[in-house]
C-alpha cells in the first residue's frame, strides 16, 4: 500500500483517478495549483487507487494524503 502525499502547501484543483482505477509508475493522479502554478502529483507505484481522501477545490498542507494506492 502505498499513499500519495502533498509535496506542498495548495488547493487540490483536479483529480485525475477514480477509485478502482489502475494507475502505473509515473501516472499523473492529482494536480494541486499553488501561487497560480499547478503542479501534477504522479504515482510513485503500480496498483490500483483503493482510496481518494480530497475533493476538488480541497485546501491541503505537504504531507498531506491525498489518494491511497494498493
């Protein structure tokens, strides 16, 4: 299991994946937007997203966590 920080401070401006996708290394999963720059969170394993813990528009700090890949 593997679960996908935030690198940083941002709001979450889109979700890429839905629960029960299959993601591969370097597939791009969420994009956060901080000081007018979006910045794509890639998955750092192969599995499947068993888990999305933020929504579109959420306010999240790094380290936060933002999908849960098994």
């Amino acid at each position: 299991m593997a679960e996908l920080t935030s690198p940083i401070n941002g709001k979450v401006w889109k979700i890429l994946v839905a629960v029960g996708d299959k993601v591969e290394l370097d597939d791009e999963m969420v994009i956060l937007e901080a000081l007018k720059m979006e910045t794509p969170i890639y998955s750092e394993e192969n599995g499947t997203v068993s888990e999305i813990r933020v929504k579109e528009g959420d306010a999240v700090n790094e380290g936060d966590v933002l999908v849960v890949v098994t």
